[in-house]
C-alpha cells in the first residue's frame, strides 16, 4: 500500500489540492459575505461543511501562521477558504471569524481527498 505524501507547506497542500481539481478559493468580500472565485455564488455558513482542516505556523515568524479548510457545498462542490491569522490577519472585525465558527464540521479521511 502506498503511503501518503506528507505536505509540510501551504504551498504544498494547494498544488496538491490544484493537481486534483480543486482550485474554488472562497473569500470574504468587501460586503462582508463569502463567496466563491470560481463560480461568484454567495455562501452562508449552513450552505457549506468543513471536512478537514490544515493549519501552518511559520517557521521563522510565530505571526506568520495560516488555517486552511477544505469545504464542501451543498451541489457537492469543493473548495477551500483560507485564514492568515496572528500577525497577518487578512480579516478585519468579527465576521469571518463567526462565519468559520458557524460551519459545520465532518473530519473525513485525508485519503478521500488526495488518493
């Protein structure tokens, strides 16, 4: 049985995510709500579920850290939001923090992902 590749980076894990078609990067916009790059569709917390999360620390700068969560839509379509936070926050107030807080979580198997 072949094992996983272990990935160690944002970088790694977004080719990774990139080579197997998931390139829907879901970002707040400047009206506070989430929406895909992708497809412009505008999301509410019970219209998405997390079902893994990847989370990075900077080796150099302990502000320098990133979550990353893999999402599912309701049509079964995939994608990802991104959260830099410490030092590098790319959110401003409360909403992004309530709309992640909001979703629903499954963990499923890294493997149902990337195998």
């Amino acid at each position: 049985m072949q094992q996983p590749v272990e990935m160690t980076t944002l970088s790694q894990v977004l080719e990774k995510l990139r080579l197997k078609g998931v390139d829907n990067e879901i970002k707040m916009n400047g009206d506070k709500q989430m929406v895909s790059e992708q497809s412009g569709k505008v999301y509410r917390p019970e219209d998405l579920v997390i079902f893994k999360t990847f989370r990075f620390e900077g080796d150099s700068d302990p502000g320098d850290n990133s979550a990353l969560y893999i999402t599912e839509d309701k049509e079964g379509e995939i994608g990802y939001i991104l959260d830099a936070y410490g030092a590098y926050s790319n959110h401003d107030g409360f909403e992004f923090s309530d709309f992640i807080k909001n979703i629903k979580v499954e963990d499923r198997d890294e493997q149902e992902l990337f195998g």
